[in-house]
C-alpha cells in the first residue's frame, strides 16, 4: 500500500481552540440504538445554533491561495439568494407520472445531471424544525473529475463551491416553475440546508448507495456529485431506489479507508440512531476538512469516481450477482 502523503495529520491548535466540548459523534447519534430524528451537526444557517459553529466559523478564515475560490463563493451565495416568483394561479393538474417526467427537462438543459422525487418523511427532518410537504425533488450536479482529483487542494474546494452554485440554481429554478403552475414549493440548497438533511432522501429516490466513505455512490457519477432539493406538495410520482452492490463492494474495498489522513472511515459499519450503516467518525474529519478547503479525498479516491468507470464496475456486479444467483 503506498504511504498517505497527508499523514500524520495534526490538527491546527487554533482551530482545536474553538472546538466545543460535546463529540459530533454523539450528536449525529452514534451508538445510540434507538430510531429518532437527527440533529443538525454542522453547516448550520446559523452556526450560534449549533455547538460546532465556531468551527463551521473557523472554516470560512482559511485563505485560499488564489481569489478563484472567493469568487465561486460569491456567485454560489448570489445564486443562494436569488428570488424566486411568488406561487401564482390555481394548482396545475398533472398525472404523478407527468409531473416526474416534467423534471426532465432539467437535466436536458443541462442545470443538473440527475433529478429524483422521493415521498418526505420526518425522519429526514432535523430535530426542532417542521417540513409540511408530502414531496423532496432532489437534484445532483456532477463535479468536474479533473477538479475534484487535486483534493485536498484548494482547486478541488473551489470545484465543490461552484457546484453547490449550480445546485442552487437548479433547485430555484424548479421552485420557480412549480410556484408559476401554482404549486408553493421551497428550494433547498447546501452546503447549509435548513430543515432537512439530503442523503437520505437521495437514497431513496434513486441517486444509489451509501458508501463506506458516508457519500452517496451511483454508477454513472460515482460519489463526484453534489445535491440540492426543493420542498412541495405537488404530486409527483416518487423514483424508485437503485441498488447495484455498492454497499456489499465496500465490504472489501479499503481505498477510501488508506486515503483518508486522519483515518476517519471505519472498516465496519457501525450502529447510528437504530440503523447499522457505514459512518464517518465526526470528530477525526472535520478538523482536516476544514484546514483543506472541505477535503474531497475521500470522494476523489473512489474508484466509483473515476470517469467511464462506475459503469464497467456496476455491469461487473450484475454479471457476478446473476452467476451466483445473490
Ligand atoms: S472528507 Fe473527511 S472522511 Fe473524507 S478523506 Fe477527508 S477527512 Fe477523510
Ligand atoms: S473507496 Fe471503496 S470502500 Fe470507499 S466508498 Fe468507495 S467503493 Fe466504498
């Protein structure tokens, strides 16, 4: 195995100065075996509402080496507080069939890669908050595989950043259009959410699996994708989950695991707010993650990644699942 050029890792003391007291492990639920809701942990809208916000503070002072990032963030907050039209008129009328096939055209324009429907359910919501709407629209943007592989570089940060921007902007401009066919609709985008957490929803409306690394993985874009969402009652037909033996190939793949500096991904799946899955120990992440620009290696080293890649590999594991019978 070759030697992880980013380890050991130690921790900038300024920034362990600010870290609370409370592990994000035992906020985001680790050990507990009871099912509850979860609790936002980080990239908060307000950091003095979470215990981490001084970290999530102390993120935004590392000073990139070049104003590429400065101006991707600029545009990603412009596109973040972009108005969108007032719900207008009675309530289009679509079969839920039509409704899902509309959000097509999305990804045809080329505002995002893939789209899902998912039906909301409280257990995505964070504690203390309150989603009405019966639908999550989800929407993924792919990264450029070029960019995001100079991880843990400043250019792989700033790839992240203008993504979370088209991100946005697609989950406004759906928003847009459901409130002009009459259908109130509220845009979510990231890196700070609000109200609802993103992956699950991701899982279930067919954007893949969970990876080892605690992304999200499909086969055409690997785990090289960000997401944004938008909140409504109109009523689209959810989209099915995909699986394509992803969470049983992470079993016996340790690529993430060695790349990661402070050893942050665990070899086993670990029990989380009642449920056994693969989970990113919190606290070791987030300080080299915030000294890099928000890190990326993990994503970056998935083989899933990898352009032309996921695809071969998805074939791969359809062809041995249908030999063994599994
Ligand atoms: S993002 Fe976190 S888990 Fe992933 S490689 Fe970086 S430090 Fe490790
Ligand atoms: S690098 Fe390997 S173990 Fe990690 S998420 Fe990707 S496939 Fe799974």
């Amino acid at each position: 195995m070759a030697r992880n050029p980013h380890r050991p890792f130690h921790p900038d003391p300024a920034q362990m100065a600010v870290a609370p007291a409370v592990s994000g492990n035992s906020i985001n639920g680790l050990g507990e075996m009871d099912r509850r809701q979860p609790r936002m942990v980080y990239w908060a809208p307000d950091p003095d509402d979470i215990p981490h916000g001084e970290l999530q503070r102390w993120f935004y002072t590392v000073e990139p080496p070049d104003p590429a990032m400065a101006t991707a963030r600029i545009e990603r907050r412009k596109l973040t507080a972009m108005e969108i039209p007032e719900v207008t008129g009675d309530p289009a009328e679509r079969t839920p069939a039509a409704w899902t096939e509309e959000l097509q055209r999305f990804v045809e324009q080329g505002l995002c890669e893939r789209i899902g429907v998912a039906e909301m359910t409280p257990d995505w919501v964070y504690e203390g908050h309150e989603v009405r709407q019966s639908r999550i629209v989800i929407a993924g943007v792919q990264h450029d595989y070029e960019a995001i592989a100079t991880a843990p570089e400043w250019t792989a940060g700033t790839e992240v950043v203008r993504q979370y921007g088209r991100a946005s902007l697609v989950a406004k401009k759906i928003a847009a259009w459901l409130r002009l066919d009459g259908w109130p609709a509220e845009p979510v985008t990231g890196p700070m959410t609000g109200a609802v957490t993103m992956i699950p929803p991701a899982i279930a409306c067919g954007f893949g699996e969970l990876g080892k690394h605690g992304s999200v993985i499909n086969p055409e874009f690997g785990s090289s994708f960000r997401l944004s969402a938008v909140l409504t009652d109109a009523p689209f037909e959810p989209t099915p989950a995909r699986t394509f033996g992803i969470d049983d190939f992470c079993q016996s793949c340790r690529v993430c695991e060695n790349a990661c500096p402070p050893e942050a991904i665990a070899a086993d799946k670990q029990t989380v707010r009642g449920q056994e899955k693969w989970y990113v120990d919190f606290d070791k992440c987030l300080p080299f993650f915030n000294q890099t620009y928000g890190c990326a290696i993990c994503i970056a080293a998935c083989p899933w990644s990898r352009p032309g890649v996921g695809l071969n590999l998805a074939a791969k594991l359809a062809r041995r699942a249908e030999r063994t019978g599994s």
